[in-house]
C-alpha cells in the first residue's frame, strides 16, 4: 500500500481506512481543542488573527496523515473564549492553495465562474452586524485578491452582546459550504457570563466541548467525498449529492475516540458538525444524563434525558455524573442500524477522584423571557419542498424560491414574528436563521396534498408541544416532515441583509438558501 508512513506503529497495524469495518475504535484520546489566546488586546477588545490553512493530521493512530483544511492549521480549529459584551475582533485570513481538494460542482450559483478556493467564516448563533455575520456572498480568496460582492471588511467585529452559549464558527461561503467545513474548517467559540459563572457546573478540565462529525476516507486515508450521486448526471460532473452520510464517527477531529474521565460530573457541550447526519444519542450502559443548555444558551431548568436527537448544527449542553460508573467503559452510541456509525466514542471511568466533586446541576439555571404570540406583527407562511432540476437531480427549495429570487423576507427592526416552517418533503431538515435566537411553538401535522392543491393549511391534528430538549432559545430547528413547525423570534440588534437556510450543507449549497433583510421599522 502505497503510504508515505512515518510512524512505526501505523506501519504495524494494517488498516484500510476506506473500511470502517478494519479500523479498530477507541485507541485515540479525545483531543480537546486549545483555547486561543489574541493576538494582542485594545482597548476596543480582543484582538486576534485567524488563518484558514492547508495541513496533514493523523485522524487516527492506524491512520497515515490526512490533509486537512483548519483554522491556524489545526482541526478542528481553535476554541475562542470570550465574556457577555466584551467585543472579539477577528481578522480571518485564507492561507489555502488555489485548487480544492474535493470534487467541485460547476453547475452551483457562485461555482460557475467564481474562484475555486474562496472562504468566508460565519459565527453560527452570533448577533452581530450584517457585514460581519458571514453573508455567503461576502467570500474572499487567498490574501483578498478576489472578493465576492457582498465583500466589506476583513476584521469582523463580533460584541457578544448576548446570553452566554455555545456557538461556533465554520466556513459560509456560496455554493462550496459543505466541501470547505468537510474539509475542516470549524470550530467552537464560548461565550461565558457571570450569571453561568456563578452556577457551580463542572468546570476547567471537567468541561469538554465536543464536535461530532462523520467522514469517508480513501484507502490512502485522504477525505473520501463523492464526485456525484452513484447515476452519473450528464453534463453535471463533479456533481453535488442530495445527501452525505459518511461511513466514520469523529470527535474533535479523531476517529472513534476514547475519554478517561474521573467518577464525577463532567459538563459537556455538543454540537453535531456534519454535512448531513443527525444523531440520536444515548449512553450504552442506559445512563440518564442532563441537558442544561440550547444553541442560544442555557435552559430555565435542566432536563433529564435518556436520549437526545440532534440534527446538523444544533448544540445541546449537558451533564453526565460518572460518579456511580467506577471502572466502566461507556459508550455515547448513535442510533443506527450500521455497527460502524453506531458508535460515537467511549467513555472510560479509571481515573482517580482528584478532589470531592463540588458541582452541582442546579434546579434553577437561567430566566427565560417567553416571547409572546399575541405581540407577533406578522406570521409567515413558509413551505420546504423539492423540485427535479434540468439534469434530473432534487433541488430543494424554501417557499419554492431560490438564492437568487428577490428577498421576500423583511421583517421590521424590532417586531416580532411568528414563522410556520411547512414541511412538504419525507424527511426532516434543520433550518436556521441568522442574527436571531427564536422558541419553538409547537408542531402540528397537516394536510400535505391538500396544501399543494390550494396552497392553504389544513390541519389534522393537535398541537404537539417542542421537545424537552427544545426548551430555550434555538437558532436551528428540526423542521419535521408532514408537520408545521412553528417558531417565534423577534428581529433587534441591527439592520441589514442575512440569510435563512436548510443546515444539511448539500442542500444550502444548493439553493436552500434565502435572503433576509431585516428593515427599519415604518413608525420610525
């Protein structure tokens, strides 16, 4: 086999990486990505430099070095830190080479006479000013020679004036998202306040954030992506797929990874990372564990889980007490037919106690302000459904438009509006919405032949009440299939145009994607 090795024990253990079947699991240590520390501090805030870079890493022990796309060459990419309104600015740098390496689909709106390598980083779950939230048009290449037209700035200004949480940032740019965050351009960023500061949750070494994501490899152990669906398209190749599940589980960037953990709580945030995978997940030994947290923030009270889904981009902050689990391996499993994709990482209980665990999990943790149905100035009727595009491929669409449609949602600076996310299609997508944090309402299953008839709602059952696990502020929701699902936000903060979308990456790339403009209110 034809590998550039330098590591005896890789040479040893023969695996071949394009076979989940032959790669052994749990020989890896979680790595846990460094926090970075600013370039230099001003007195308008931090300041740091970030560049998108071209690197090999081992992504596992058997494996041989994979090239790999990260953030000051590391994937996943540093983890930044940062108070409740003290601003972070960041001037993000493309540092890659001029060719991909992934299969790129010229038949994509931006792909077609664009640069082939172009970037531009979104802070997913931020409120920040349009020219610094990551407009998929605003992209840029290497040293900004060439800009998309959206293109203002190159030091984004992010105020973190909001709810401590868990966001992260991850390549935005149009019509290459999934190929550029595949390749792993993605990484956590923590907003901390003193309210959560002054909860006692497990903290320091017993606070872990985890990005899960799944992968493919070749034989050689570069990323495997597909060139197109498995029936050639003509005249469209490379092609985008309608969907991709790869064969691996990653955590922080390593294959099937292991944790030694004390007999205590730890608190760990979560956020699914993959193209297109949701995971259901679950503790092998039937553990419940808490959820204390949502994309936008902590939860008015913990939730008691045994399991939790959780789609594309979607974060869940919990804590599982390993206290009664001495000496037990344990399993985060993922609920799936496949052996393989069935396993996330394991959770080994062998550490000694290193001091009394005095944390809590509070009964109360954070107040959360209902937003209220009878203040909404607006409720919007949006349908997801599918069309065949002109080679015969699914296209996805939002209210039946595409990207470059004219925007056709302006909600007012300051309103409140209620969205019905109408899910024409068989299966879930996980829709976001920039600038905002929204609740969930309730789902409420429909008629669906009856809408596309006439274009009118006909219910056909009650109101089902969101998830325990729903329970506070979301900027991504699992829009359910044959349901309306059906959310509430209110638009402050700032003016400007963002972009509502499907998070399955191949879909958003693809024209589930539509402007948002948000507009001064007409009183005003």
């Amino acid at each position: 086999m034809p590998w550039d090795l330098d590591d005896k024990d890789v040479c040893e253990y023969k695996v071949d990486p394009s076979n989940p079947d032959s790669i052994p699991k749990f020989v890896d240590e979680l790595p846990v990505p460094k926090v970075l520390q600013p370039t230099k501090v001003l007195k308008s805030g931090a300041y740091y430099e970030v560049k998108m870079q071209q690197t090999k890493q081992r992504l596992h022990k058997y494996f041989p070095k994979t090239t790999v796309w990260g953030y000051n060459g590391t994937y996943p990419g540093p983890t930044i830190e940062t108070l409740k309104d003290r601003p972070v600015m960041i001037k993000w740098m493309n540092c890659l080479p001029n060719k991909h390496f992934l299969p790129i689909d010229r038949t994509l709106h931006a792909a077609i006479d664009s640069p082939e390598v172009r970037t531009v980083v979104h802070l997913h779950g931020a409120r920040v000013s349009p020219d610094s939230d990551g407009h998929p048009e605003a992209w840029f290449t290497q040293g900004y020679r060439e800009r998309g037209p959206s293109f203002s700035r190159e030091v984004y200004k992010y105020p973190n004036n909001q709810q401590a949480a868990t966001l992260w940032y991850h390549d935005h740019a149009l019509g290459i998202t999934r190929l550029n965050v595949y390749s792993g351009l993605a990484g956590f960023y923590i907003i901390r306040d003193q309210l959560e500061l002054r909860l006692n949750l497990p903290s320091g070494k017993y606070e872990i954030p985890l990005l899960i994501q799944d992968r493919t490899f070749n034989e050689d152990g570069s990323l495997f992506y597909p060139d197109g669906p498995a029936q050639p398209i003509p005249g469209a190749s490379p092609s985008v797929v309608p969907i991709f599940f790869g064969n691996t589980i990653l955590v922080n960037g390593k294959v099937w990874p292991y944790l030694n953990v004390e007999p205590r709580k730890y608190r760990f945030r979560l956020l699914n990372g993959s193209n297109s995978r949701t995971y259901t997940l679950r503790l092998s030994n039937g553990q419940k564990f808490y959820q204390i947290g949502t994309d936008g923030g902590l939860m008015e009270t913990p939730v008691e889980l045994d399991t939790l889904t959780i789609m594309p981009a979607e974060r869940a902050d919990v804590i599982i007490n390993f206290s009664g689990s001495k000496h037990q391996n344990i399993i985060l499993t993922n609920e799936d037919t496949d052996e393989n994709t069935r396993n996330v990482m394991q959770f080994r209980v062998v550490l000694p106690l290193s001091d009394k665990d005095t944390s809590t999990i509070p009964e109360t943790l954070y107040p959360l302000r209902h937003l209220d149905q009878n203040m909404a100035v607006k409720v919007r009727n949006l349908s997801i459904d599918t069309v065949i595009d002109r080679y015969g491929r699914p296209l996805f669409l939002l209210n039946n438009k595409m990207w470059d449609d004219p925007v056709s949602e302006t909600p007012e600076f300051g309103s409140i509006e209620i969205w019905n996310l109408i899910n024409l299609t068989a299966f879930p997508h996980p829709i976001h919405v920039h600038l905002v944090q929204f609740q969930v309402l309730d789902r409420i299953p429909f008629d669906v032949q009856h809408y596309r008839d006439t274009g009118e709602i006909k219910f056909t059952g009650e109101p089902v009440q969101p998830r325990a696990s729903e329970n506070g502020w979301k900027d991504t929701i699992m829009a359910t299939p044959g349901e309306v699902t059906r959310i509430i936000m209110k638009f402050d903060g700032y003016t400007g145009d963002y972009v509502w979308h499907c998070h399955i990456l191949e879909h958003e790339d693809y024209d589930m994607m539509r402007p948002l403009r948000v507009i001064k209110s007409y009183n005003t």
